[in-house]
C-alpha cells in the first residue's frame, strides 16, 4: 500500500531546514510534524537526484509532480527516476 502523499511544501521546507539551519533530523521531523523516516527518505531522494541546494529557479513548485510509473516524477518536461524528488 502507498504512503500517504506529502505537499511539495513540506519537503522544500524539510530540504531548508536541513541545508540552511543544519538542523538533525529529529529536529526537522518535529518541527515539520512528519516521521523521522520519512525526514531520512526525502533527504536521501535529494541527494540521489543529483540536484543542489537551494533549488534552481526551474524546479518551481508546480513542475514537480507525480507521474505513472508509481516513484518516478517530473521535472518540467524530464521524467526522473524511481529514487527523485
């Protein structure tokens, strides 16, 4: 069964805690009220993706979707992999 869906929000929000405050990750899980596995899994999707902090002006909030095959996403008009944000 799939997780529960997180909003974009969020994940910017747990990557800027991390990255600009380098705050831990039960740190970030609290201050975010998600699990701190799920903390671990967004910071190791980012550092797979091969994108760098902060994000760059293309990767807006609206290009970065969900798409079918379940675990791949959209950047603009690039399908990611399996293990992207």
């Amino acid at each position: 069964m799939p997780g529960k869906r997180r909003s974009m929000r969020k994940t910017r929000e747990v990557l800027r805690l991390h990255f600009d405050l380098r705050l831990g990750q039960r740190q970030i899980a609290r201050s975010v009220q998600i699990s701190q596995s799920t903390v671990h899994e967004y910071l190791a999707r980012f550092a797979a993706s091969g994108l760098s902090w902060p994000l760059p002006p293309e990767v807006g909030d609206p290009t970065v979707t969900r798409c079918k095959p379940p675990g791949c996403w959209v950047l603009g008009s690039k399908i990611m992999g399996p293990i992207c944000l």
